[in-house]
C-alpha cells in the first residue's frame, strides 16, 4: 500500500487546509489588502504547499526506497533523516 493511500485523510486534510489559504490569497486581492499582506499570505501557502511534499517524499522515500517489509538499519535510518534534512533545506 503506498504511502498517500494510507495517509490519505490527513494528505487531504492539508489539501483543504491549502485551499483555505490560496483562497484567502483571492479574498486580499479583490479587497485591494497591502502589499506586505498578499505577500504574507503567499508565503504562508508556500510553506503549506512545501510542507505536504516533504511528508509525501518522506513517506515515498520509507515505503518505497527502503525495504518496507523490514525495519530499517540504524544507518538507514539515518541516511533517510539526512537526506530529508537536505531536501527540507532545499525547500526554504
């Protein structure tokens, strides 16, 4: 099973978490907000939409890159942690 099936209710939960925030986007736009607002609530989707890829790669990489019919080595574990580090940096 992968890993967006499983998690599916809280993959979707996000998802309308998401569109909430890129419709409160719309709402400052037709309301003429400032600037500095638009932008804050840009960045806020931004971080929304960066947060759902990194848990849908996370999950990508512990379900199907590791052997998900055994547990992980302690070396594994830790190459996934740091690899995840680098993509989390990566998406600031």
């Amino acid at each position: 099973m992968s890993h967006t099936v499983r998690d599916r209710e809280k993959l979707l939960h996000r998802v309308r978490r998401i569109r909430g925030q890129v419709e409160g986007v719309e709402r400052a736009l037709l309301e003429d907000k400032e600037p500095f607002h638009i932008l804050q609530t840009v960045a806020a989707c931004r971080g929304a939409l960066n947060g759902l890829m990194l848990e849908i790669i996370e999950g990508h990489i512990r379900l199907h890159v590791l052997d998900e019919h055994s547990k992980p080595s302690a070396q594994q574990d830790e190459a996934v942690t740091d690899l995840m580090e680098i993509v989390r940096a990566f998406l600031r």
